[in-house]
C-alpha cells in the first residue's frame, strides 16, 4: 500500500514582515527571503524532491503538499490528514 508524507507550507506575517515556514521542516530546501515570487521559487524546489501541491488556500497563504514515502526508508512520517 502507498504511504504519502505531507507538509504545510506557510506565509506568515508579522506586522510589516513575512516569513516562510514548512512544517515540518525539509532539510533540503532553503527558504530564501519571504516574497510573491520566492512563494514560487520554494513551490519549485519541493516539486524537484517529489512533494506534489495538493491543496491551496489563497486567504491564509497556505499551501499543502505530499509525496510518496519509500517503502523501506524506515523513517516515522507526520500526515496533516490531506
């Protein structure tokens, strides 16, 4: 059977300022600084480790997203339910 990881991907803002946040985290990505066009570049690189855009939401700026576990990686995964 399929196993699927998921992760949320978030806009936040905090007065004046955004940050990314990924949770969890992916230790493979750098988030580079909270912008409209790094939304898309951090979207990118996730796509290129495998993580598929399963769900938006346009009013909180949060994006989720999964990809397939291997099988015999071993590793606990955390799912978001999505």
């Amino acid at each position: 059977m399929e196993q699927w990881e998921h992760l949320k991907f978030v806009v936040q803002r905090a007065g004046g300022a955004r940050q990314f946040v990924i949770e969890p985290s992916v230790p493979d990505v750098q988030l580079p600084e909270a912008s409209d066009y790094n939304v898309l570049k951090v979207l990118n690189d996730l796509g290129g480790l495998g993580w598929q855009l399963v769900a938006i939401d346009t009013a909180n700026d949060t994006y989720w997203m999964k990809r397939r576990v291997p099988e015999s990686d071993g590793v606990p995964h955390i799912s978001f339910g999505v």
